[in-house]
C-alpha cells in the first residue's frame, strides 16, 4: 500500500496494486508461473486448512472458538443452499462451500496491506461465474430435459406478453455470469482503489493526512463487510441458479 | 494455453491484461480443486459428524431429562401414598390404643369399687361388732356399779333382782 506515493507531487498509481507479477524474478507470465496470484490463493487454501481442519481436529462435543467459528461457517452456507436451492440442493453444497469459503479468505486476504487481492481480477471471478453458470445449465438440461425452457415461458403471465418476457428471461440469462463476476470484482477492485487514491493524498498532504488516514479508516471498515457480503451475495447467487436449474417452473 | 508475454505495461487496469489471465485461471483451478477436497474429503464430514453427534448427544440428553422428571413424579406419588397410609395406621393405632386404655380403666374402676365396698361392708360389721362389746361392757359395769351401790347402801343385794333391773334400765 506504499511505494507508490511519488518522491514529488501527487503521484498515484491506485491500480498497481493489482499487477499480476512472477513471484521468483523474470518477467514472463506463462500459465504455469508462480506469481503474486499463486501466492495469495495458496495463502487461502492454507487459511481454510487451518479453520476448517485444523480448527475441528479436536472434534469436540463443547467446541473450541475455532471449531465454533467452522461450524458456524459450515451452517451459515449449509442453511443458504437448503433455504435457497431447497433439498435436492443439498447435494451440491461441497461446491457452494468450496466458493464461498474461497471468496471469504480471498477478500479478507487481500485486505492486509501489501496484499494482492485475487478477487479483484475479472479473471478470476468470470472463471468462476462461468463456471457456475455452466454447470447449473448442464445440469438443468440434464434434469428437466426440454423442461428446462419452460424457465424462461412465464406460465403466469398473459399468453400475449409471454414471448417478450421470456425473449427478456433469456438474455438475462445469459447476463448472469457477467453480472455475477463483475460485481465481485467490481466491489473488490474499488474499495482498494479508493483507499489507495486516498494513502495517496496521505503522502503529500503532511500534517493534514490525518483526514485522508480518516478516511482510509473509514472506508477499509466498509471493505470488511463489503468482504464478506460479496461473498455471501455470490453464493447466495449461485444458489439461486441452481434452485432455477432443478426447478425451472415458476 | 502457453502465452509467452511481458509483464505487461502497468496501462490502465490490469485486469485488462488478458497476457495474465491463462495463469490466474490455472491458479484459480488448482486452489478450487485443493480446497474442494479439502472440504469434502475431510473438513465437512467431519464438522457434520461433530454437529451430528451434538444433536444426537442433546436430544439423548432431553430424553434422558424427561424420563428422570417422571421417574421423581412417580416417586412423589409413592411417597405421599406411603405417608397418608402411615398416617392412617397411626391413627388406627391412636383409637385402639384409646379403646384399650378405656377398658383398662373401666375394669380397674370396677375392679376398685367392689373393693371399696367389701372394704365398707367389713368396717361396718366391725363397727357393729364394737358397738355391741360396747353394749355389753356397759351393762356388765352398770351391773357391778348397781351392786356395789346397794351394798355400799347397806342393804344385801338380790343378784338377780340387780341384773334385771340393770337389763330393764338400759334397755330403756
């Protein structure tokens, strides 16, 4: 979060934060090298190891704060898919858990200073998106056969305006993995944009940086909770595709 | 998937910089796919076995608890039974402990009185008894009194002429 703030004038590089760099040296990125990216993910599986395995290896009738905190993250996703998807949904709540525990730690990960923000790469979160977006597809297709149309054939409303509502259900549709990947992104790239445009103005502003350093404080709680709530809203997104995927009638 | 590129140029965002994007998404793949077994070989079973057994442990427990409530509810009524059952014995016991008493008494009064009266029936003999010795001795001494005084009058006294004026006087 430093390093950037010029020798002179006001100097801001508010993105360079996100530059994806080789993590040993070179300057070439092939799709095997480890960069900044490997690094701050492999952080995240280690942080999910160590709550969610290392956390609960006491197995404890009365748990520890640890184990509290991944039963209360295993419940608080369980409760999502079951509410959301319904109880077939159940079935795939590995998956749901394996994203939302990913952006959680991603997010909060990169809220160190100096860290590398994983989530903040449309790279990333359109993998991600489209991933989900494939998958609820494949799978409404392969659970409702040619049924699964009949998501965007609104029963309900008059037989005249059904063909342009469901000309509009399917491009959104097909809006959805862009929606759902830039949002995430977007929030994530933003706030720590904003926060380094204002460490910016704390380097050259002198006695007055207490109010840039004000708001930096003020706008990093607002990134805690937007942390966590973009996580909570992807999955709660992606389980309101997949309950779409195995009930496609409205 | 092999891209060859620079480090690009720090040009606008570099989100942008698709040069980047075969490696994160290689990344991305692989981190997703780690914790994706971490979770469902090992974390999420285990933390529903544990949430499981809890559940299993307390509803045991709630069980357990509701059983122990009847048994005690069970155990008060015995005991309220018993102690009204004692307390009825002891009653019983209290009025024939009474009854007994009173025929104890009854007896023994019974018992007392005829004493007492046999007792009075003796005396009374006994005082008959005297006053007829009494009766006697007085007529023995006015006899002798009655003669003396005769005699000491100077005149022979008729015995029997004594006597019988004796007897006739104190008869009288």
């Amino acid at each position: 979060m430093a390093s950037d703030q010029a020798t002179g004038g006001l100097q801001i590089h508010p993105m360079d934060q996100f530059i994806v760099k080789p993590l040993f040296g070179g300057d070439a990125i092939h799709w095997y090298t480890p960069t900044n990216v490997t690094l701050w993910m492999a952080l995240a599986v280690v942080c999910v190891v160590l709550l969610l395995v290392i956390g609960t290896r006491g197995r404890a009738l009365v748990p520890s704060r640890v184990q509290s905190i991944a039963e209360l993250a295993y419940g608080f996703v369980y409760k999502m898919v079951e509410d959301v998807s319904g109880k077939d949904g159940v079935k795939y709540f590995p998956y749901i858990m394996t994203l939302f525990i990913f952006i959680v730690f991603a997010n909060f990960l990169g809220l160190i200073p100096m860290a590398f923000t994983t989530t903040s790469h449309i790279a990333v979160t359109a993998t991600m998106a489209l991933a989900v977006f494939f998958f609820v597809t494949i799978l409404g297709v392969v659970k409702n056969g040619i049924g699964f149309l009949s998501l965007f054939w609104i029963s309900a409303a008059p037989l005249a305006l059904r063909p342009i509502l469901a000309l509009i259900e399917v491009i959104s549709y097909f809006v959805r993995p862009v929606s759902h990947s830039i949002r995430l992104a977007g929030n994530m790239m933003a706030g720590h944009a904003v926060i380094k445009v204002f460490a910016g103005f704390a380097g050259v502003l002198g006695v007055g940086a207490v109010f840039p350093l004000a708001a930096i404080t003020a706008v990093y709680a607002l990134e805690v909770l937007v942390s966590f709530i973009q996580a909570y809203v992807f999955a709660i997104l992606t389980c309101v595709y997949l309950r779409d995927a195995l009930h496609p009638h409205h | 998937m092999a891209t060859d590129t620079k480090a690009a140029e720090p040009v606008g965002m570099p989100q942008l910089d698709f040069a980047t994007f075969p490696n994160q998404i290689f990344w991305l793949v692989v981190t997703l796919v780690v914790i994706y077994f971490v979770l469902s070989r090992i974390a999420l079973p285990r933390i529903a076995a544990v949430l499981a057994e809890r559940q299993g442990t307390i509803s045991n427990d709630i069980t357990a608890a509701d059983e122990l409530r009847l048994k005690a509810q069970e155990a008060e009524r015995a005991y309220e039974k018993a102690l009204s059952d004692a307390r009825a014995e002891a009653q019983r016991i209290v009025a024939a402990t009474k009854a007994e008493i009173k025929a104890d008494l009854a007896a023994a009064t019974a018992r007392a009185d005829a004493e007492i009266s046999a007792r009075a029936a003796e005396a009374e003999k006994q005082i008959a008894e005297i006053r007829e010795n009494a009766m006697e001795s007085v007529t023995i001494v006015a006899r002798a009194t009655a003669g003396e005084l005769v005699a000491a009058l100077g005149f022979q006294a008729d015995e029997a002429a004594v006597t019988a004026a004796v007897d006739a006087k104190v008869k009288g």
